[in-house]
C-alpha cells in the first residue's frame, strides 16, 4: 500500500473513532436521564472498575497496550462524569437548546481565564461571550452590575499559590461561588518570528507568568521582562509589534489565537503547574447532592487565645475534610488574619449546617462563599489482577492477632526519643502520593537494581502497574562494593525514572549518596533512599532530615535494631517525620546467602517504634528463586510492606542479576501476596 493510501486508510479510521465517542456519549446522555428518573449517584466505581478489567482483558487479546488503553478509558470516563454532572446542574439545556452566557474575564481571548472557561461551559452547550475587563474588580463588578453572568476569576496556582487580590475581592462581593475549574498552564515562550529564544531582547509577561517561569528566565540574561497585565494581551502586544526580538510568555492556544510562533514550549519551574478558577454568580445555585462539592467560607476567629485551633477541631469532630486553608490579612487591623477554608461538603447538608453551627462560637465573623460541585474527578483505582480466592474471616483475624504490635512501655532510658512509642503511640502512617505505608494496605515497591536505560524503566514501570504494585524504585547513584562496576546512570537515570513514574502514574524512590545530593533528588524523587551502607552516616541522615519528601532508611547490614532506631532519630530530629524503616539482611556467619534475613526485627520494631517498617528480601537473600518465600513470609509477620527487585533480562543485568526476579515470577508473587 503506498503512503497515501494508508494516511487515507488512518484518516477514515480517525473519521470512525469520532463517531463512535459521540455515539457513547449519546448513550451516556440517555443513561443519566435513567439515573435522574431514579436519583441514582453519577459515579458508581464498581461498574467504572468493572468496564476497564472487560476492556483490558479485550485489549490483551487484540494487542492494545493496557497502559495505554486505561488511560485512553480514563478520558473517556471523565467526559462522560462530566457530561453527566453537567446534566444534573443544569437539566433544561436541553431543551432550551442554544442560549447565550455571557462571561466576564480579566484579560482577552487567548488568556488562561478565557481557556479555562471554555473548559468549565464547554458541556453547557451554550454560546459563550466574553466581556474582557483590565482588573479582577472590574471583573466582579461586572457580574454584581448583570452586565455579565458569570465571572471567571483565578483564585490559585500550584506553583505561585494564591492570588491575594481575588481573596480579598471575594470578601467584599455579595457574588457566590457556583463553581470551580482547574487548568494545566503550559506556558511558551512566544514571539512574531521563529528566532532562537537567545535573540531575544525583551519579554512581556504577566507577573505570575514569570515567576513560574523564572528558572528559564534566568538563563536570558539579556532578555529584559517588561511586566503586562495579562498574557493574552502580550502576545497581541508582540503580534502587532512584529519586533523578531521581543517575546512574551503564552499558552499554546493563545500563540495559536494570535498566529505567532512558539519558539520554546514548557518553560515553567514546574511541569505540573496548575491554576484553579472560580465560577462566580450573583444567584446561589442549589448543588445536587448526589455530586460530589465542595464549600468556601471566610472566617475571622475570636481575638482568644487557641481560637483557630478550637475552629479547626471542629471540622474535625463532624469529619468533615479541608481541602484549603489560606490566610489573608484583614485589611486596617495590622496583624490580624482572615482565613479562607475550603471543605468537601454542601452547605444543604444537615452535617455542614451543623458544623456552622458549632463553629460560630469561636468566630467573630464568617461567610459563606459558596457550595459548588467539586470539580476534581477521582480516577477509579484499578487494580488489574485477577481476583484471587478471598480468604476466611477466621484467617483474617488469625493473621491479624499475629501482627498486632505489643506495645507495652519499657523501663530502660533510650538514646532516641522521636521514634519510639513512648513518644507516639498511634503508628506513623506515611503518604506518598495516594499510597499509605504504615496502614492496613501491604505496599509493594518493585523495579530494578539500577536504572539502566529509559526503555529499560519504561518497561519495569509498566510491570509494576499492571501487577498492581504501587511504588517504582530504580537505582540512580549506585553504591557498589568495587569502584569498577557499574556506578549508575546518575542525573540521566533520575529524569528516566521521574518520567517513567509520571507515565505510569507512580510515585518512585532512588538512593541517594551523599549530602549534596539530597535536596536535588528530593525534587525529582517521590521518596529518598538511604542505603544499608549508609545507615549511619551522619551528616547524609541530617540532609535527610531537612528535605519534605519520606525517607527509606535501611537497617545497615552489621546494625542493631538500636542503632537502626538512632539512625532514624537523626532524621526525626531535623523535622522531618516521614521515615520508612526497611530490613534488608544482616551478617552473620551464615554464608549460604548474601546476607541474612532478620525476620525477627520486624516484631521487635513494632513494639519498639510507630514508625513503618518493610522488609527487601531481594538484597538479603540475593538469589532470585529464595526471594518470594521470605517476601511471602514478610507479610505474615507484620511489615508494612516489601520491596523487591525484578528485571526485564536479569542475565543481561548491570548490577544485582542474580537476585532479580524474572517478570513472570513478580507477577507470580504479586498473586500469592494478595493471596495471604
Ligand atoms: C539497593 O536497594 O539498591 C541497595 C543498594 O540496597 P542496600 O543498601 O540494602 O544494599
Ligand atoms: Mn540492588
């Protein structure tokens, strides 16, 4: 077939797909309505999870990736979630048809304001008309005049934070929030020709603009910023200028908008770099309560002392989650503070209308800003294996009763204190992402010894996701016992292993070596390693200590559990809370193995200490075929968690073959894990 007739083969097979999602999405209408006739809740997770395992299980036999065919599905669902809620909120559109919203926005079109409202409106069907205003005030103004009907208003970034002048707007206003929409913001470099980005004398930006930018923007030292109100309205400014040295920082669609070229995309600090929005009216709209929503409040509290916290406890005694908490100045009264909250709740239930009850008497003042559906979609976990036989309550409870940690005081002085239970009865649970360590839930950390190359994690990263395991590790700085073997793939590997977690939506961990290193790791990495050999160094575990991301600290291979334990306290004691104990084989005189497996510590240390503790049985058997027992044995005697190391071709391996497990025998053990 030549080329061309196979683009027109493809382009008829885009034609199709494209017909059929507006064919799902037909059917997706038809079933809210059953679920309206019958107030059925919008999201139901079982049947979403069961529609992705049929999928996947289709896939597999056709040959479609099942990584990339859940997220593919994700979208799908989203827009249909989406489609749904928008259905509930707003039931006439249909039959109403075509009707116009008009929306005021600081900035013109092209401006994030403006794409981010396109997102938010794109399900109501409606024609949408903006009315473009130079300042936040003049935005809600123009709502409170009815010159417009909604106002779409950016209220937070998740690199610079909040936007102050919109908090302190939403004070004064008698507008309430109906809504909100997050936006990724990828910000380019922009300008009227396509110049090398080094040719460039000026940039126009908006403030926030440049300052999630301004790692880039220090490497033009002879680019001039020339601060602009908004980032549509600079990219016009260089649109009509048609200066080839002048630049300003855009979205993707506003260059587009306004026909200029991009001349460097992703220039932001963070990759991740997000701005939440507001949806303001003047009418309070009912939220349905089978949607998820959320509240805003503003409140001042009592001039007592330990007010806020009376405040906050009770949020908590009603259970009721904070999402935000942001405190602004009150204008005139030097030094004293108005907090926004933001909580999942709708001020139509009993329970919030209880909470705000109980919370006035620690207030001195307090408003509602509004109830809105939560925007944010939860994706349906999947858990891709096959069901495995569940096991008998009796057992349950018989391997619960052998890992309940005794925990009874002990006389003698210790030389640690953060770590102990004295100190901390409850157990330390430490969040990584959406995974707990130190819960309920048995947490498998798997990858290989080191990184080794990109596809080489891509594919280990693939493997520990479809076997349902949570955390990827991957050596970066190796620490090996010979100066000639294979150090590790250092800074290149970590941009491998950090971009093989974002694709398979996983959080990773690498070791680190030394000092300098730590804070630099701690930005690409999920969670920082400190290995057996590193167990007491010093001035590693203070670094350590002094970072905001958890720690795996492993027990050194000639370490007593109380050495471990004071290694740990070294951490604790910088403020950072967040370690992971980890045994991984001692010396003994024992030689049949690499190492040898203290079991036994695992008990010890849950009596001794509330922090977690897993077990890595690879590097301390260090033969691949003993590895599954002892990580099967891991489970039964309480640890928290394991972390084992697989390969795609272990013989081919760079460091550690011998012990990494073959791809089948992960998968093998993943089942016989949840089999206990
Ligand atoms: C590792 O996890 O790759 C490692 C080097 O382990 P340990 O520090 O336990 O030897
Ligand atoms: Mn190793």
């Amino acid at each position: 077939m030549s080329i061309e007739e196979l683009r027109d083969k493809i382009n008829s097979v885009d034609t199709e797909l494209i017909d059929l999602l507006a064919k799902r999405r037909g059917l997706s209408k038809e079933v809210i309505q059953d679920k309206n006739d019958n107030k059925n809740p919008i999201r139901d997770q079982k049947r979403e999870e069961e529609l992705l395992k049929r999928l996947i299980k289709l896939g597999k036999q056709k040959g479609v990736d099942q990584h990339f065919l859940t997220k593919v599905f994700y979208e799908i669902i989203e827009d249909s979630i989406r489609l749904q809620q928008s259905h509930i909120l707003n039931p006439s559109k249909e039959v109403t048809g075509k009707e116009r919203l008009t929306i005021a926005i600081q900035g013109i079109e092209g401006a994030y304001s403006y794409l981010a409202s396109q997102k938010y409106f794109a399900y109501s069907n409606k024609e949408l008309e903006f009315v473009s205003k130079k300042r936040f005030s003049e935005v809600v103004e123009a709502v409170e005049k009815g010159e417009a009907d909604y106002a779409v208003l950016p209220i937070e970034n998740t690199t610079s934070g909040g936007i102050n002048e919109v908090y302190d707007l939403l004070l004064h206003t008698t507008l309430t929030i109906v809504g909100e929409e997050t936006f990724q913001v990828k910000h380019c470099l922009v300008a009227s020709a396509d110049v090398s980005v080094h040719k460039i004398k000026k940039i126009y930006a908006h403030y926030q603009a440049a300052a999630q930018c301004s790692n880039f923007l220090v490497t033009l030292p002879e680019a001039r910023i020339e601060y602009f109100a908004d980032t549509a309205m600079s990219v016009q400014k260089i649109a009509e200028e048609k200066n080839p040295e002048f630049a300003a920082i855009a979205s993707e669609e506003a260059a587009n908008l306004f026909k200029v070229n991009i001349i460097r995309k992703e220039i932001a600090n963070q990759e991740e770099n997000h701005t939440r929005f507001l949806i303001i009216a003047r009418n309070i709209s009912k939220v349905d309560n089978r949607l998820p929503a959320k509240t805003s409040l503003v409140m001042a509290t009592s001039h007592a002392p330990g007010s806020l916290v009376k405040a906050l406890s009770v949020f908590d005694a009603y259970k009721i989650n904070l999402t935000k908490l942001e405190s602004r100045p009150i204008l005139g009264n030097p030094w004293e503070q108005m907090f926004y909250v933001d909580f999942e709740g709708n001020r139509d239930d009993e329970n919030v209308q209880n909470l705000l009850d109980d919370l006035g008497p620690y207030l001195r003042f307090f408003k509602v800003l509004g109830s809105y559906p939560s925007q944010v979609v939860k994706k349906t976990k999947l858990d891709l294996h096959e069901s495995v036989d569940v096991k008998d309550d009796a057992y349950v409870e018989k391997i619960k009763e052998i890992q309940k940690p005794i925990v009874k005081k002990k006389a003698k002085a210790k030389s640690y204190k953060l770590a102990s239970r004295e100190y901390k009865e409850d157990d330390t649970i430490v969040k990584v992402r959406d995974v707990e360590i130190g819960g309920d839930d048995f947490v498998v950390i798997g990858g290989p010894c080191s990184v080794e190359s990109e596809s080489q994690i891509f594919s280990c990263a693939n493997e520990v996701k479809v076997n349902g395991a949570q955390i990827l590790r991957g050596g970066c700085f190796k620490p090996r016992t010979s100066p000639y073997s294979f150090q590790g793939l250092e800074w290149d590997g970590l941009n491998y292993l950090e971009a093989a977690g974002k694709e398979y939506d996983l959080p990773v961990i690498t070791e680190v070596l030394a000092p300098e290193q730590v804070l630099a790791v701690a930005k690409q990495s999920d969670i920082i390693q400190i290995g057996a050999r590193n167990m007491q160094n010093f001035s590693l575990l203070k670094e350590a200590g002094k970072v905001h991301r958890p720690v795996l600290l492993k027990r050194g291979m000639m370490s007593s559990i109380d050495e471990l334990l004071n290694a740990a306290e070294y951490i604790l004691a910088q403020g950072n809370r967040q370690v992971i104990l980890m045994e991984r084989g001692i010396r003994t005189f024992e030689t049949a193995t690499r190492n040898t497996l203290d079991l036994s510590a695992i008990p010890v240390l849950k009596e001794l200490t509330h922090l977690p503790i897993m077990v890595d049985p690879s590097h301390a058997i260090g033969e691949r075929d003993k590895v599954a027992p002892m990580a099967l044995a891991s489970k039964i005697v309480g640890a928290h968690g394991i972390m084992v190391e697989f390969h795609p071709e272990p013989e081919k391996a760079l460091s550690d073959g011998p012990q990494a497990l073959r791809y089948p025998q992960f998968a093998q053990l993943m089942i016989d894990l949840k089999k206990l």
